[in-house]
C-alpha cells in the first residue's frame, strides 16, 4: 500500500539525505559486477583505541594476496556537489601506502602490522593528489564567511574508512593464531562518492610570493573519476607504530612519515566503481 499523504515521499526522501540508497547501490554494484571480489560483509562493526565505526561493507580478492577493501559511502551535500583536489608538479608520491599484515611468524610487532608501498596503477594515468577541498555551489555556503570551500566531508569520509581499516586489520592481527593464511594481507581503503571530482594541476614556482596567488592561465583544471589522496593518520588509529621499530629514528623525515604517519586512500566517483576496479593492479 501507498501513502498518498505524503509520507512515502518523506521516507525515500529521508534515505536519500542519509546516503542509505547511495550505499545500497553501490554494493549491488560491486556484487553484480566485480567477479573478481568477494563479498564479505556490509556494515561491520570494528573498533580501535575506544574509537568504534561499522565499515560500509568489505570486500576481498578471490585470487592472489588476500586483500580487503574496505568502503565508506558519501552522497554529497547539495551545497558541495563538487570535490576539488590538487597535485602540484612537483609532487612525487606514486605508490599506495596500504596497511598490510605478515603472517610469516616472525615476533617482532613491526614485522606483523606494517605500511606497505603498492605500485596499484602501473603505466595507467597518475591518480595522487596532495589535498582536497568542496566547493561551495552557493554563495555564502561556505564553513567560513567570504570562503566558497571547506575541508569537512572530505576529512570525515577518509578518518571514517582508516578508522575502519584500522579497526579490521587490528581484529585480524588479534585473531592471528586462528588464521590459515601466512599472508600478507593488505587493505585498501576506498570512498565512495556521488561527488564531482576535479584536478587542479599547477607549477609552485608561477605562485606570488608576495600575494599567495597563482594565475588562472598557469593551472589546468579537468574532471576525474578517481584521485588518491594521501592522509594523516590520527595516533589512536596507527596501527603501524614507531615505538614497533627500532630500525627508524624519530621524525620528521619524509620516510618517518611515509612509513608512519599517513595512509593513502582512494576516492571514486560511484558510477566509476567498476571500471576503477577494473584498472588497479593488486598484488
């Protein structure tokens, strides 16, 4: 039976604000479409350092290394249609830092928990980015009076999936004695977006030094289905720790970093799902 007072409207209007349908669609999706994953549960609770999350759903390589992927759905706000990311040409990162487990025996804890540097898109257009920003679609939307960008969706989603990521991965290591597996597993943290994303590409040396400002003629800017983006990691969520290694010295060295303190994480325009699945070459 059909309400005719409304109230169907607001129920799929209500699933739609929540990203509900958004989710549902894409996990259809990826069990319809992706032969090479398999399903392994969708909202599954895990928790790290008191923190606590339910992954959208998880998915893992039928053959090769065992690799999970782990998705966070984000449908947009209308205010914020468009993701804008960057990439200055400088920029040299071109390896995915995944979380990876070794299930080789050894004792030390830096052996079994370690930041893994995969090689996903080889010889296939360079998908990292340095950063990212929403752009507002209406004057004065903005988190900030005279702004027409925020940081907040972006942020959220990306500490939502390494949260889940860290939370799967320390489960696993947990349960290690009860794994056939002698690994390694990898996970690849991967959002889902109804997002329009873009890829601002610029030279830092056409930058003014003086006004902070760069020429609209010295960058290019082009629609993306997908970009990578390398995250910080807050402390809580590490589940590869310095005080693991006696191998590294204190930071701030870029490799302390690399090794310690960010993870990569991939965002997909949803209808794009497939065909990223399609183009990353897994271990």
């Amino acid at each position: 039976m059909t309400h005719k007072n409304g109230a169907h409207e607001k129920a799929i209007k209500a699933l739609e604000e929540h990203g509900f349908l958004f989710q549902q669609r894409c996990l259809a999706e990826i069990r319809n479409g992706a032969q090479s994953y398999l399903f392994e549960s969708e909202e599954y609770p895990v928790s790290i350092s008191e923190e606590e999350t339910s992954i959208d759903f998880v998915f893992r390589t039928r053959a090769g290394a065992q690799t999970y992927l782990i998705f966070e759905c984000k449908r947009v706000n209308p205010d914020y249609l468009s993701w804008l990311f960057f990439r200055p040409k400088s920029q040299s990162t071109a390896t995915f830092l995944s979380t990876k487990i070794d299930f080789s025996g050894r004792a030390i804890n830096e052996f079994w928990l370690q930041t893994a540097t995969l090689d996903l898109f080889s010889g296939k257009e360079n998908p990292y980015v340095s950063g990212g920003l929403e752009l507002s679609e209406r004057e004065g939307k903005s988190a900030r009076p005279g702004r027409t960008s925020r940081t907040t969706a972006i942020q959220e989603a990306c500490q939502q999936v390494l949260t889940g990521v860290g939370g799967l991965a320390l489960e696993h290591y947990e349960w290690r004695g009860r794994q056939e597996s002698t690994g390694p597993w990898y996970y690849l943290p991967i959002v889902l977006t109804t997002a329009n994303l873009l890829l601002t590409e610029f030279d830092e040396s056409e930058i003014g030094l003086r006004t902070g400002q760069l020429p609209i003629s010295k960058a290019n800017t082009k629609s993306v289905d997908w970009v990578v983006l390398t995250f910080p990691v807050r402390g809580s969520l590490q589940v590869t720790k310095p005080t693991h290694s006696a191998y590294y010295p204190c930071g701030p060295s870029d490799d302390f970093r690399l090794r310690f303190k960010v993870k990569s994480v991939a965002i997909v325009r949803g209808e794009k799902v497939l065909d990223f699945l399609r183009s990353i070459v897994l271990p």
